[in-house]
C-alpha cells in the first residue's frame, strides 16, 4: 500500500481522498426499508383483519424485517466508519470500526436473507396447500437446504477469529483461519439464494394457473410472485462483486457487495409482501367504485351467480369436483380476494354440514 502511494501525485491523491460514496446508499438502504415497514404492517393488517389468516410466513417476515432494521443499523455505522472511501485516506481507528461493523453486518445479513427465503417458501406453501404434494416436498427440502447453507457461513463469520474482536482490533493476539474459506461458504450460499429466488417466482406461476379465477387476476398476481427474478438479479451481482472483500483496498473494495447484499435484503422483502396486499387493494378498488356509483346515478348493480346451496335442486353430489377427484381439495387464497374469484369451492358448504371444515 504503501508503494503504491508513493506512485500517486499529492494533487490525485487529494482528490482521491475527496471521493465519498457513502450518501446515496444509506438514503437507498433506509427508504427500501421504509417501505418495506410499510408493506410488512399492511400485509399483518390484511392477514388478521381482512383475511384472519396469519401464519408462519407472516411471524417469520415479521422476524426478518426486525432483523434488517439491524443490518440497516449496522449498514450506516459502517459507511460512517469509512465503507464507500479508500482506505489510504481513513485512519486507522476507522479502519478498524470499519471492520468490526462489516464483520457484525455480515453475521446479520445471513440471518435476514435466511428468514426471508423461508417466509416465502412457507407462503407459497399456504398458497399451494396439499394440491400439489410433489411441489410441497420439494419447498420443504428447499427449506432444509436454506437453513443449512446460512448456518455453515453463519458459524463460519462468527468463528473465523476466536475470540471474534481479533478480527478488527490488531492488538488482540488470537486464532484465525483464512477468511476464504468463510468466503467460499458464502457463495455456496448467494449460488442457493439465487436459486431459491428463481423456484419461488417459478412455482407459484405453474400452481397459480390451474385456480379457478379471473385471467387478469391470474396474470397480475404472477407477475406479482415472479419479481423474486429481481432478487436473484442481487443475489448473482452480490457474487460477482464479493471479491472485492479481498481487495488491499478494503474500505473501497467492499462497498459493491455490501450495496448488493442490503438490496437484496431489502428488495426480498418488498417484493414478498406485496402479493398479499391483493385483498387490500380489491377492498379499496370496491369502495371507489361504490363512491362513483352514488354521485348521482342508480345503477343497477351486477348479478353474481347464485350460490349453489342456495338453489333447491342442489345437493352434494352435484358439486363439481376439482382436477377430477370426488373430494375437494382446500387451497389457501390469502393473496387474492374472494371478488376475484369464478368458483370458491371451500367456501361452499353444503346445507347442514358445519363451516369449520
């Protein structure tokens, strides 16, 4: 490092050191993640209020949201240590700040991510129920594969120095093993993440088309499910960039896959939580529609199909079975609303039989 100054003009070198990226990142980190606070308190609100059904997916993207607040956190303490400036012009003390953030802000980050995959995995799980057991034993293994793949790079960030200060502060003498190997776990990982992406906005595309609703309905909650491609956009740049880690010139190198991995994050949450706002915006765009229609004008509202058990000729074997089976299947249809759909046929029940099936 020290060569390589002496290479460097004094009048470069002062520009150099005025070179500051850290701004624009915080403000894209903490407003991604304002949003996503957002997104996240509508999504409780439509599943307890609207729906009455909150599951695992809804407490585990609850727990991933806390946890990336924290990332944010630790995120902004390392950019004011110096992430975004080249480390020749960071002191010391800051260097080491730099690192001890980075360090805690990696240890985080494998959390957040891992919670996010799982909470949309157990979402498309709901989605699907057991009309599909082959996808659904597929998801599990997947969630067994992410949980280990963020464990092992788990263990190995909070291991990679014992004890773990020795990492950032040069006068602790401790053990330590090569921090590629740490890194080598971690693209096992990101390369998992990637994947897990991909299969969570393929899946529901192929479950979602066999449903009984409206075309459109099917095309926008699709394309809804399949912005996870985004996140996997971040997961493969986040691995392209990693080597920056290993740069001389860390305070610099590392701001690329930092930048990724709190995109990713962040971006992972947003984009899971918005298919279950679907309810939600159907409620309000049938409240502005019913506002327009009293400004004046009576209209006559649409007819619905009467409901099966209503009609006297009806019994229960005149229901229609799905997918040619004698029983019905129960699907979960949390992220679309009950006005979307042709046939809603868990919600039929036939006279004399009880509601809570």
């Amino acid at each position: 490092m020290a060569s390589a100054l002496a290479n460097i003009p004094p009048a470069e070198l002062v520009v150099l050191c005025e070179l500051d990226r850290g701004p624009a990142p915080l403000v894209l980190a903490w407003t991604l993640g304002s949003t996503a606070t957002i997104i996240v308190v509508l999504r409780l609100y439509v599943k307890t209020c609207l729906r009455h059904s909150l599951g695992w997916d809804d407490y585990t993207m609850v727990i991933a949201l806390i946890t990336s607040i924290i990332d944010n956190a630790l995120f902004t303490k390392m950019f004011q240590a110096g992430v975004g400036r080249h480390i020749f012009c960071v002191t010391p003390e800051n260097i080491s700040e730099t690192l001890k953030w980075s360090t805690w802000a990696q240890i985080v980050e494998v959390i957040a991510l891992a919670l996010v995959k799982i909470s949309v995995c157990l979402l498309i799980l709901r989605l699907i129920d057991q009309t599909s057991k082959g996808i659904a034993r597929f998801l599990k293994l997947l969630m067994i594969a992410v949980v280990i793949c963020h464990i092992v790079p788990l263990l190995l960030y909070v291991l990679q120095c014992r004890p773990l200060h020795a990492v950032w502060n040069p006068q602790v003498q401790g053990e330590c093993y090569s921090s590629r190997l740490t890194y080598t776990a971690a693209y096992i990982a990101i390369g998992l993440d990637a994947f897990t992406d991909l299969a969570c906005a393929v899946i529901p595309v192929a479950t979602i088309y066999k449903l009984q609703m409206k075309t459109s309905t099917k095309v926008a909650i699709c394309i809804l499910m399949g912005l996870g491609v985004f996140t996997a956009g971040c997961a493969i740049a986040k691995a392209v960039t990693l080597k920056g880690v290993f740069d001389a010139d860390y305070t610099w190198g590392i701001y690329t896959p930092a930048l990724w991995s709190v995109l990713e994050v962040q971006l992972a949450m947003n984009i899971a939580s918005i298919p279950t706002l679907r309810p939600l915006f159907s409620k309000i765009r049938e409240a502005s529609r019913k506002g327009s229609h009293s400004s004046g004008k009576t209209l006559v509202p649409e007819q619905s199909p009467r409901p099966m058990h209503l009609n006297k000729a009806y019994d229960e074997s005149s229901m229609p079975p799905l997918h040619g089976g004698g029983n019905t299947r129960r699907v979960d249809i949390s992220v679309v609303s009950e006005s979307d759909l042709k046939y809603n046929y868990h919600q039929i029940t036939p006279p004399g039989r009880d509601n809570n099936v």
